[in-house]
C-alpha cells in the first residue's frame, strides 16, 4: 500500500481542478464554397436547418436611381419674349440641348414673377429655378433694344485716370448696361433701396451688399430685333455644334495688337497692346494651334490685313487697341476693323470666339456695333463675341498686364488654354472671379477700387451661346463604347475613346431610354464614365457622345435580362480561433457579372436559427464591389451555424448555405475562476479541517499517557 503525503494529496487536487475545465477550440474554415443553393422561393419555409423569414431584408433602395433617371433637373434656361414667332425660333437650339443632355426650357413669360420692372421679373424667374434646379447656363434671346429683353443700367460714372474721389464724367451717361445682373443671382444691386441700382458709386467692389460678384449662373445674349434676326443666330449654333464644316481653321488662332498711346513725355514707353497679344501666345495659348499674330508697331496689322485674316476663318480672335461701337482702332486714329467689315465678313461656316479688348465694340443695345454684327452675321462671323458695352480702361506702365482692360483679357484666355474653360460662357465668367481674386486686386496698395475697376467687369459680356464648346482642334468621332452585352441593372464602366484610341476625358455622355428616361454623365479625366442602367431588361437606349473636339456621335444598346443568381466564390474568417474578447470578421467573395451585387448579409445562430443575429452591407448605386467585410459584434460562447443571402441589382436572390459553415467560440478561463475559487475553498477548507483533526488526534496520544 502507497502512502499519499498530505502535501502531495493538496497538489493532486489542484492540477486536477486547473486542467480538467480546459476545452480545445475546433474551427471549421472553408473556402471555394460548395453546397446548398436555395432560391429566394425557399427562403421563408422551414428545411429542416433554415428557418429564417428574410423579408426582415429592406427592399432594393430603388429611388436613388430612378431620380438619377427620371428627375434630372434642369440645367440650362433660354428666355424669350412673349412672343411665338420668338419661342418658334429657339425650339431648335432646346431640343439639340436637350438632346446631348443639357436638359433646357424656354420661358418667356416672366410677367409672373415680382419686379419693379421687367429686368428685375426675368432675374427672379432666373433665381427661382436656380435654387429649385441645376441651372447653370442662362441664353437671352431678345434683343435690349425696343425692351425685347431688357438690360439693367447700373449707376456708375466714368471718372477720370487718377480717380480719388474725382467724380467728373469724361463723355458717358452715368448709367451703364450690363448683363451681369442676370449672372449674379445673390447680390442686392440696391443697397440705398431708392431704385438707383448700384448707387453708391465709391463704394468697392466687396460691397457684398449690392454686388456678388461670384456668379450663380453662366450667361450669353442673341441681341435678335426680331425672330428671323433670332433664327439666324440659332441656325449658327446648330451648325457649329451638330454639322460643323470640319477644317484647319479650327486649330487657328488670330491676334491683332494695336497702339493705344505713343511714347510721350509722361509715358515714354507708350502703350503698346503687342505686349498683351505675346504674352497670351507665350503663356497662354496650346502649341497645336497655328498663330496668326498682326502687330500694328512692326507694320504688319492693317485694316485689309486684318479683314482678310479674319476671312480666312479662325476659332479665336483676339483683337485689343482702342475703340467705338463701329470700329476697333488699330492705333489712336486708324481703324483696323469695322462694323461693315463684320458684317460683310466671308469666313462662312468658319465662325470665331472674338474677343475685343477695346471701348464700346459690343455695345448692342445701339445699332450696329461690331460685336452685334458679328453674331448676326449668317453662317460666318463669329460663333460668340465679348467686348465692352461702353468706355473701358487701361493703365500706362502695366507691366505685368493684371489692371483693368489687359487684365481681363490675359485672365480670360488664361481660362480658356491654361485651365481648359472651353465654354464661352464659362471662361468668361470665371475670368471675371479669377480678376477679384488675383494678387494685383486683394494685395490693396496698388488696387484702385475705383468706379473703372468695377465697371471692366460689369461692361464686358457675351454675345453668343454661353453653354458653346469652342473649338481648338479639328474635331474627332467617337468609338462605339458599348460593343459588350449590358444588362439591365447593371453598372456600366467604360472609356470613352476617339478613332484613333486616344481617351477622351470629360466627354459627354447623354443616355435616353423609352418614356422619360434621361441621364446625362461626363467622363473623368482618363476618359472612363460609369452609370447605372435601370432594372428593366429588352428596354433600348440611345447614347449621344459630346465635348471639346469632339463631333457629335451617336449609338445605342438593349439591356439583356439578368436571371443569374449571384455566387460566393470564397469566405474568410479572422481571428481563425474565433474569441469572445475580440470581433470576428468575415471576408465574403462574390461574383456578379451582369446586374452587379446589390447586397451581401451575414446570418448567425447558436440554435439552429430559433433566433439569430445579422449583419448587412451594400453597393451603392455607384459601386460594383464584390468582395465584402463584415465585422460582428463581439460573440457570446457557444456552437455557431451561419449562411449567406446574396442579392443583386436586378433582384435575383441566392442563400448560400454549407454544412461547413460552422464555428465554436469557447468559454474562457474568466468564466471558470468563479466556481473554481469556490471549489479550492472547500476543498481546502476540508483539507484545512483534516489537518487540525488529524493534529488534534495525535495530541491527544501524546498528552493521554501516564
């Protein structure tokens, strides 16, 4: 017999009480994913193993794509006078808009809105859609004249070179037109309330009170006196636009740089526009356009030289010098090009972007002035002409050309080549911005702030289509984009490139379906467009491909069904020995190829799904990601079942169940202190009472004895 020692009987106890709790961990890890495919009929019925309602699922989110396609907003307005024979000639010019996904609206009676006058009833109608709308581009189509579409006149008097509050006039009304009245939607233009708009005529150009001059909306004009006048201009449009006579006047470029002052006593080194006209061609202008240049100072810039240049056909033109209404002044007292001559111009169906960097050229509220001429011209002329509505400034010794005249100028075609603002209206505008923002202008010690300053950006405006992509190039087709099947549902990513493989960036694309389906896109700039297609399959669209060099291309698809249910390729699990101190995560593969995965979710159970947990994550309308992470809260001890409901965008439904789609989350030692504690006190405690007995027993022999 084996004599057990008291100390060795205590450890016995205690190993056995430490390990015996100990419980090996068996996870169960799959991947390439086989079993059970149950379609989305047995979902709700009880198998046996499955007895989980999934109508407990939200619905397909449908409306964010349905509003993409049947509430787009509007984003261009062309105003009319009340008149049909007017409505009648711009039709044409809103259905192509509307047609290359410009979505465009005539009104023409803005007699229902407020205002003290007609102007201010139009510039209401205007504000109302722009902040129910998308409104971006604004296209006048009346003349000011006979109060077609009226101008508003703002208080601001000429005064003379050296301001500092001297208010003499030196030859204009004190009131001076401008359609920027109609671009600037948040600026009071009455900040003394007595309907002298603009009345404080000291005040700066940051009187946020009366002037915002941060546009809301892009604006051009068609001064039409009547609607064949209207009809001319429109036709032009459409012709450049849709049909253009393709040639290498598009990648031409004209400058003429006259001689506003000689060198004299008080300025020796004279005023010489040349200084202007180079540095746009060093600075500004692409290196595959071809550079006419005509300086006035080395004799190669006269009145027939100009003319015939411009009959050549270019796509822009910059003339800058002195000026009237009728005659652009290629040195103080000859003229370099006139109103008949524009309006005589033979450049057919070769219209140019003319900017005139010159007094009153395009003041069209008179009669034949060279800007009005231009755009009235048939076929020729020009496409889109800016100048100056009355008198404009420069300043001698300008040598950085920022002030006045020569700043708007380099600004504006520093837009146009250098930041790629090929929309007329756009890179007017936004030269406007970059003017108020530029260091001459907020550095204050050397900005004037005078009634000139504010004046230059009021009085050069737009006679054209504002929303017009000039030319630069010779314009390209478009490779058909859409040669794989697409499916209805699905999310279509692909690169829009030319006929010779070049990727287009910022392209265009406008997408119709049958009823009111209608959405517009545009590329990024690696030329790669994406959009969702609605969930109706054998349904046909017509795609319309636009932009900067671009011609018009025009192709279509039909959606092809998608009744594939969508598959797991691959789970994964972390941590791989699942804990309750810790998230588990799982790493879900999917594979969709038509509709794309609409959403993926995860459903766990300890009792064979009497009750469960889930987790979900989803693709937005945007989104074609197929592989998904879904973390759970931190899980609870017990034997684990889960399965997989995966959803595409066409509503396909597929529950993806595997008889290895099991796990253990085991009890941890923490769980065990508690009992475990209790059982060593007793257990010690017992042997704590064994001792003192067995103590007690042997005193008693010792001390019993005689």
């Amino acid at each position: 017999m084996v004599r057990l020692s008291l100390k060795k009987l205590i450890y016995s106890i205690l190993f056995i009480l430490i390990f015996i709790p100990i419980i090996s961990v068996n996870f169960y890890y799959s991947s390439n994913i086989s079993g059970a495919k149950l379609d989305s009929k047995e979902i709700k019925a009880s198998n046996g193993y499955l007895n989980v309602d999934l109508s407990i699922l939200p619905d397909i989110n449908y409306d964010q794509l349905n509003d993409l396609w049947y509430d787009s907003k509007i984003e261009m307005l062309i105003i009319t006078p009340n008149r049909t024979d007017f409505i009648n000639a711009v039709k044409p010019l809103m259905d192509w808009k509307n047609a290359k996904g410009v979505k465009t609206i005539i009104l023409s009676n803005f007699s229902l809105y407020d205002g003290v006058d007609d102007a201010e009833k139009i510039r209401n109608m205007i504000k109302t859609y722009y902040e129910t709308e998308n409104i971006r581009w604004v296209l006048l189509a009346g003349d000011a004249q006979n109060d077609l579409i009226p101008i508003r006149e703002v208080y601001n008097p000429d005064v003379d070179r050296y301001g500092e509050g001297n208010s003499e006039t030196v030859g204009d009304d004190e009131y001076k037109p401008t359609d920027f009245y109609y671009a600037d939607l948040t600026g009071s233009w009455d900040s003394d309330d007595d309907g002298k708009w603009g009345e404080s005529p000291r005040d700066n150009l940051y009187n946020v009170d009366e002037i915002s001059w941060d546009p809301e909306v892009y604006v051009g004009r068609f001064p039409a006196d009547n609607a064949i006048e209207l009809e001319i201009m429109v036709n032009k449009t459409l012709k450049y636009e849709t049909n253009p006579e393709v040639g290498n006047w598009m990648n031409r470029i004209l400058l003429a740089g006259g001689i506003s002052d000689y060198p004299d006593g008080e300025d020796p080194d004279g005023e010489y526009e040349s200084r202007l006209t180079s540095y746009i061609v060093e600075n500004y202008i692409e290196s595959s356009l071809n550079i006419t240049h005509l300086i006035e100072e080395e004799g190669n810039l006269s009145q027939i030289a100009l003319r015939n240049r411009f009959n050549d056909g270019y796509s822009t033109v910059l003339m800058a010098g002195h000026g009237d209404p009728t005659t652009y002044y290629r040195n103080p007292s000859q003229a370099g090009y006139t109103s008949l001559d524009a309006s005589t111009s033979s450049n057919d169906n070769n219209p140019s972007l003319v900017y005139l960097d010159a007094c009153s050229v395009s003041s069209y509220d008179y009669d034949n002035s060279i800007g009005e001429m231009l755009i009235k011209r048939v076929g020729g002329g020009a496409i889109g002409a800016i100048g100056g509505l009355r008198v404009t400034w420069y300043l001698t010794n300008d040598s950085n050309l920022e002030k006045l005249n020569r700043g708007n100028a380099k600004l504006f075609w520093k837009e146009f080549f250098f930041n790629k603002k090929f929309q007329q209206g756009k890179a007017l505008y936004d030269s406007k911005v970059s003017y108020i923002h530029s260091d001459y202008f907020t550095r204050g010690e050397t900005a004037t702030y005078w009634d000139p300053e504010r004046k230059q950006l009021l009085t050069y405006c737009l006679l054209g289509d504002p929303e017009v992509d000039i030319y630069t190039n010779i314009p390209k087709s478009v490779l058909n984009p859409f040669t794989e099947n697409i499916y209805e549902g699905q999310l279509v990513s692909t690169t829009i490139k030319d006929i010779d493989g070049n990727n287009i960036p910022f392209a265009r694309v406008h997408i119709r379906g049958t009823g009111e389906k209608y959405y517009t896109t545009y590329a990024d700039g690696d030329g790669l467009v994406s959009f969702r297609i609605p969930t109706e399959e054998d349904e046909k669209y017509n795609v319309t491909i636009t932009g900067h060099n671009l011609i018009p291309s025009y192709f279509n698809f039909t959606t092809l069904p998608d009744n594939t249910l969508p598959q797991v390729v691959d789970v994964e699990y972390y941590p791989k020995n699942p804990k309750t101190s810790v998230s588990t995560t799982f790493n879900i593969q999917t594979h969709e190829n038509k509709s794309g995965i609409e959403c993926v979710y995860l459903f766990l159970s300890k009792n064979n799904f009497s009750d469960y947990i889930h987790h979900g994550l989803s693709n937005s309308v945007g989104e074609i990601n197929n592989l998904f992470q879904i973390t759970t809260e931190r899980l609870t001890p017990g034997h684990y079942s889960y399965f997989i409901v995966l959803r595409d965008y066409a509503n396909n439904t597929n529950i993806i169940h595997d008889s290895d789609f099991i796990f253990l989350v085991p009890q941890v030692m923490i769980d065990y202190l508690i009992p475990l504690s209790i059982v060593m006190i007793i257990v010690l405690g017992g042997v704590s009472v064994f001792v003192v007995y067995n103590g007690l027993k042997k005193y008693k022999q010792f001390f019993g004895k005689d």
